[in-house]
C-alpha cells in the first residue's frame, strides 16, 4: 500500500509538470512530431497554421479567465497548459516548414477532413466503410 504523504507528493509533482508543460520544449517535442510538417502541401501547412493560432487564441482566453479565479493555476495546469503547448508547437512547426517551402500561410487552406474524422477511412459509415480490398463491406 502506498503511504498518503507518497501520493501527495506524486500528485505535487504531476501538478509540478503539467504547470510546465506550457513551456516546455521537452513536453512540445513528445506531442508534436517536428518532421511530419516538412510531408506537408503548402496549403495543408496554411490549415494546420490558422487552426493552431485559432486554438491559442482560444486557449489564451480560457487560460486567462481561470487564472483570474481561485485555483486558476491548478485548473490551468490540470485543463489547458498540455494542450496549449501542443498548439503552440503545432503553429511553431507548421511555420517553420511554411518558411522552408516558401509557403504563404495567410492563403485559405484546402478543405480537408475535420479535426475528429477518422482520416484513415474517410467519411464513411461503419458499414459502409471500405474492405481492404477496396470493396464495401
């Protein structure tokens, strides 16, 4: 059995490292793959841009409301810094492979399957849902 004072201090560092994650290049590089940007189209790159500035944007605002109530750091800690550095690694990454290619980010981006989509499969029903194949099921 672990003893109470283990568990808090475990729960003290988590919360410890999810503060940080907002930060943090380590934790950007565990969640975002640099590379996967460079296989890219410049339009895919716009997408991928304009959709994590919009998300920044969004988290920015959430992170500054909670931070404005009692346990606003623990609830930013715990709810937003891990995703937020996630976006802000993916504008990071995605502007810097724009940039290499010689990219304009401001162009709207090729329509493309939304965020949730299973991409693998396209937007198909499960029972419609192509055999390996290429028949429907």
């Amino acid at each position: 059995m672990i003893p109470k004072f283990a568990r808090a201090i475990s729960g003290l560092v988590a919360l410890m490292v999810a503060a940080c994650a907002a930060d943090s290049s380590v934790v950007e590089e565990l969640m975002v793959v640099p590379s996967y940007y460079d296989t890219l189209q410049c339009s895919e790159l716009a997408g991928q841009f304009q959709g994590a500035s919009q998300r920044v944007k969004e988290l920015t605002a959430l992170r500054e409301k909670a931070g404005n109530e009692p346990g606003g750091v623990v609830a930013n800690a715990l709810a937003y810094n891990t995703e937020y550095a996630k976006a802000q690694a993916t504008k990071k990454y995605a502007e810097a492979a724009a940039n290499r290619k010689g990219c304009d980010l401001a162009k709207k981006p090729a329509a493309g399957p939304s965020p949730h989509q299973d991409v693998s499969t396209g937007p198909h029903r499960r029972s419609e849902r192509p055999a390996p194949n290429g028949n429907t099921q």
